[in-house]
C-alpha cells in the first residue's frame, strides 16, 4: 500500500510540474546561443564548477549523450564498460546485481550521484550503490573522476566518483517516443517531453523495459529457469530562471524494478519464484544566486534518496522446505551550500557546507531444512557535518593548480581531515599537457557494520591515499590526442568481518597501481576512433594475494562512422583479461582463476523519414562464453532493433 501511496504522490507531482511548464512555455523567447559555452570540453565533477578539460589534472572520463546514442546501450553499467580503469562485474543478466571497481579499490568506495544527489545505499552492509537497475534514458553526460576525491566529495569517494547528469529541456517543445525489441522476449518502450526559453525548461521521460533474462545461476552448471525483469523508470528536470542572477532547478527520478533471483550462483542454485523488488527515489532541488557582478556564485540544495527493497521467495516443488521475507529500507538526507569567489580572473576560492543524515532498517526472516531463522536490524542513524576548501590558481595560463581541504564530523566516529593537491601544465608549443595528483580518502563505518548483531561501534573509518602522474599530448591540430597515467593507490584500515571476533573489524590493507593509457582520433567528419588501455595490479596486503574481480589487463576500441546524408554505425570491442573471484558454491570456497574474455557489440541507426529514425544492435557478435561472477551466466550473442519518433 506505501508504495501506491508513493507512486500516486510521484505521478502527482510531475503533473503539477507539466502543467505549470505548459503555462511557461507560453511565453516568448528562445535560449540565446551567444550565451552558451564553446564547443570545448567541460568538466564539472574535479571542482565542483564548470572547468575546460585543459586545466583539469584529475584522470577523468566524460561520456556524452551522443557516446550513449552511439553505443545504444540502456543502462549506466552497461556504458561504463569501456571506461579506463573501471572493472563492470555484473552477477547474471539484466536486472541483477552490477558492481563497478575503480582503479583495484572496492565497489564501495565509489561514489555515485545523479544530479549531485548522493545514491550509495545506506543499509547495504557496505554502503555501495548497484547499477542493476538505472537507465541511461535522459542521461545528458556521465564523468568519471579516479582517484581519492574525499576532499570535495567525503565519505564513500576513496576510489573515485561517478557523476550523471540528465537532460535539460532547451527550444521548442518537442516529444518523443521510442519502441525496441529483440533477443530473450525483450521490449523496451519510452515517451519523452522537452522543451525551454529564457525563463522556465523541463525535460520529462518515462520508460518501460520487459524481458524474459537468462538463468542467473549459469547454465552450464545445469541450472535452466529463465530469470526475467521489469524496470519503470520516471525522469523530470525542470527549472526556472527569474532573472540572469537567479535560477532554481527541480530534479526527480523514480526507478522500480523487479527482477527474479536464483538462490546462489553454481549447480543447483535455480529457484523459479525467487523474486527481488526494488524501489528508488532520487529528489533534489536547488538555487543559483550570482552576486557582487558576477564575483560571488552561491548554490543551495537539498536532496532526498530512498531506497525500498524486498525479497520474497515461496516454497516450490524443487524446494519445499525454502522460504524467504525480507525487506532493506533507508533513507539519505542531504542539504549543502556552496560558494565560490572570482578573486581574480586567475584565482576562484570555494568554501563549501555539507550536511547529510542517513538512515536504515531491516527484516528477515526464512525457514529451511535447518530451522527458522530471523534478523531484525532497528533503525538507526548516523549524521555526518563536513566543511570544504578549494582554491584554482592559474598561472600564465599554463599552469593551473587546484588545492582542496575537507573536515568531515561524524556522529559516531568523530573527525576525519582530507586533503587534495591536482597541477597541470601546458606546453603549448608541442600541444603536451603534464599533469599530477595526490589526495587521501576516507570511508565512514556503515550503518550495518556499527549497531547489526555483528558491528562493532567503535571502528575507525577506512583511510586511503593515492597519486598519479601522466602526460597528454595533442597531434594534428588536436585531430588526434593520446595520453598515459600511472596510478598507485594505498588502503589502510579497510573494514571486513573477522571470523576471530565474529564481528567487523579494520583488520585489512590493500595497494593498487597501474597504467591508463588512451588514444582518440578524428580522422575525418565522419569517422572517430577510440581507444584505451589499464594495467592493474592490486594485493591484499594481509594475505598477499590479488584483490577479487580487477582484471589485470582491459582493453577497448569504439569505431564511429556517421553517413553524408545522417545515421551512423559503431564497433565496439571490449577485452577483459583473467581476474581471480571465489567459488561459493563448495566450502570452504576456494579462489578460482576467471577465463578472459572479448565482447564485439555492433550499433546502428539511420533515418526512414522526416522524423522518423530505425536503429538496431548486436551484443556480444562472438557470442563470447564466459563469466564476471564464477557461477553466474552472461548473455549469449543478442539482438535488439526498434524505431523513434521525433514531433
């Protein structure tokens, strides 16, 4: 009942916000174009602020809207598989659970955010985010930042921060409508709005994905049941902008999505009626305010995420005995206020207030052949206060440097102080970047690993530090650019259960460090080519053996060709070299050896009609077999063709 209750509120609330676009878009007046940015890469996510890729020393990655449309892909995992440095481990096929890893640190410590709102899960046990379920559907661009970056981010940023941004409505008002189908009884449909002047905007979308799936347990270990999924996903951004001071935004995405389950990946692991259910709210709403000429920019904002997951799974003719109820709730409250002072046309100082409360609460409960066996996690809380300080610094426009400090307080833990260093330097009589990082991290102790029956409510935050160093260069009139970077990583004070205690513990250290190494070229208006290489080596250092799931080697290449007359195609190649994972399905599991594995995706489109535009693609061409969990399956060679329809 809550969540019609919910669901009710939500399609509520984007009616009142269309209605009041409709009023808005009455009035006259289009965006002015001089107004916009040049066509130069902008990077938001290393500073906070809007900041040309030239001056940026962080190792960063942007995926545009045209990269997405390219690719065709229709979830954020899916997308970020070619990214440098990013390992995508996804346990099955659509709908299950997707964890990303960024330079060798754990999937924990990224941090996700959507239109600045933070989405990690407070009540998993580790705080992370699963991209199971988030679409790209209305997605404007992704940008990845590696390395530390708890200087302006806090908590849950050791590894690096994954930031999408959505679509904003700009010109007239135009609709949208898309149908796709294809391989495992899959249909997708979407339906959009959007449109903008000089005082009001909104992007809206609402899409529907059905598919039949694949066994999550692997088939080749003989399990056979079909796992399907279902995702609801709604989007709105809308704004308004009163005067050229002054503007508000209003950001809303809502995600369900219902997925069947297996029990455990390996032989045996089916389950027909195991059914996992989840709900997700993402709201945020924020204002601009520029003062003093120009001088002095203020945002404010506030934010809401809640996460509503259940799983359910009944008796069934191959497990009588087998019943499961359970339910993961949380909650995070965000509020931050941030300015940033033009000191000089070669000096801007950010000082920056964050608060946030999160909040979680658990049931479970299930009967096998062993018993009954309950769990109840009460609600708890933990509020977190931090302070922040950034200065960019340019010099002879050539040298830019940013420095950041942080002080983040704890409820439960007290303070912890972070602190950034990020130079660049340009030569711009060779076209060569130099650029170098050094920042440190920390992670607050989860809610689940201080007050569940297996927390311990004095642990310390996990602590981390990390370098980097490369160099880019520019060829051909900036036609061709390539570039290299070496990273290394220490983790200290890393959060696992110890089995002597029975409870969690900061029993565990890890290192990593590696090379990034990329290469894009425009060899004409119509072709574009991409490539890029990691090297990663991680190590336990308790144990001295290799961290789970990174892959020591992962290559990519995405060639794009676009016709005279429009349309394009684009090959995609992705390599995942061999990584270690455990096999849970003996005990004691032991580590086992991943087999590497290349996956060719090819994609299309191209116009029929004034506004009317076919696509299709072919995932996994080779129909590679292979696996990124060990006992869980992945698809086979898929197809997908649809058309799209533009008013």
């Amino acid at each position: 009942m809550l969540r019609r209750h919910r669901f009710a509120s939500v399609v509520g609330f984007l009616l009142l916000i269309t209605s009041i676009q409709a009023i808005c878009l009455g009035f006259d007046g289009e965006i002015d174009e001089a107004e916009r940015e040049p066509d130069e890469e902008i990077i938001i996510t290393a500073t906070r602020l809007e900041t040309p890729s030239r001056e940026v020393a962080s190792s960063s990655t942007v995926i545009s809207a045209t990269d997405i449309q390219d690719s065709q892909q229709r979830t954020v995992g899916e997308v970020l598989r070619s990214v440098p440095a990013l390992d995508i481990v996804r346990s099955g096929g659509a709908g299950q659970p997707t964890s990303v890893f960024i330079r060798g640190a754990k999937s924990e410590h990224t941090l996700v955010l959507i239109d600045g709102v933070e989405v990690n899960d407070p009540i998993t046990p580790a705080r992370t985010f699963d991209f199971a379920n988030l679409t790209t559907h209305e997605v404007e661009r992704i940008e990845i930042i590696r390395g530390p970056q708890s200087t302006l981010y806090g908590s849950d940023a050791i590894g690096g921060v994954i930031n999408i941004i959505t679509k904003k409505g700009e010109g007239a008002p135009r609709l949208w409508a898309q149908i796709e189908g294809g391989s495992f009884e899959t249909y997708r449909e979407s339906a959009g709005l959007s449109g903008g002047n000089a005082f009001a905007n909104l992007a809206f979308s609402i899409s529907r994905t059905d598919t039949g799936g694949i066994s999550a347990a692997a088939e080749d270990d003989g399990n056979r049941e079909e796992d399907g999924y279902e995702n609801t996903s709604v989007s709105t951004r809308f704004g308004l902008t009163p005067s050229e001071d002054f503007s508000v935004d209003f950001i809303f995405r809502y995600i369900d999505g219902k997925a069947d389950i297996d029990n455990f990946g390996g032989p045996f692991g089916d389950d027909p009626n195991n059914v996992l259910d989840t709900e997700q709210v993402f709201l945020r709403a924020q204002a601009d305010l520029t003062m003093l000429d120009d001088l002095w920019e203020q945002r404010i904002g506030a934010s809401l995420t809640t996460h509503d997951r259940r799983n359910d799974n009944d008796p069934d003719p191959d497990h009588p005995l087998d019943l499961v109820r359970s339910s993961f709730e949380s909650q995070l409250m965000g509020f931050n206020w941030q300015h940033s002072f033009y000191l000089h046309e070669d000096n801007i100082l950010t000082f920056g207030f964050e608060a946030e409360e999160e909040e979680g609460a658990s049931d479970y409960y299930s009967e096998s052949m062993f018993g009954p066996y309950s769990s109840t996690f009460d609600k708890e809380t933990a509020t977190t206060y931090g302070y922040y300080l950034q200065d960019q610094i340019k010099l002879w426009d050539r040298l830019f440097t940013t420095l950041g400090v942080r002080l983040d307080d704890h409820s439960r833990f007290g303070s912890e102080t972070t602190y950034r260093i990020a130079p660049a330097y340009l030569i711009e009589a060779t076209g060569t970047k130099l650029k170098g990082t050094y920042g440190t991290g920390f992670k607050a102790p989860t809610l689940f690993q201080l007050f569940s029956d297996y927390g311990d409510p004095s642990l310390d935050p996990e602590t981390s530090q990390g370098w980097d160093a490369g160099v880019e260069q520019h060829l051909l009139g900036e036609k061709l650019t390539c570039g290299v970077t070496y990273f290394q990583n220490e983790f200290d004070d890393l959060i696992d259960y110890d089995f002597v205690t029975s409870t969690y513990n900061n029993i565990a250290e890890a290192e990593s460090n590696g090379v990034e190494a990329f290469v894009t070229a425009q060899a004409n208006e119509h072709l574009t080519v991409g490539a890029s290489y990691t090297y990663t080596d991680t190590e336990d250092k308790t144990t001295g053996k290799d961290l789970l799931r990174r892959a020591d080697h992962k290559c990519s290449l995405a060639v794009t060709y676009r016709f005279p007359d429009d349309g394009n195609i684009t090959c995609e190649v992705i390599y995942v070299g061999k990584r270690m994972d455990v096999d849970t399905s003996t005990y004691p599991a032991p580590r086992v050896e991943l087999d590497e594995y290349t996956l060719l995706n090819l994609a299309g489109s191209y116009p029929i009609a004034e506004n009317l535009e076919v696509f299709g693609r072919v995932e996994n061409l080779a129909d590679q077999n292979y696996e990124e969990v060990k006992g869980f399956g992945t698809p086979g060679v898929a197809g997908y063709v649809g058309l799209r329809l533009s008013l």
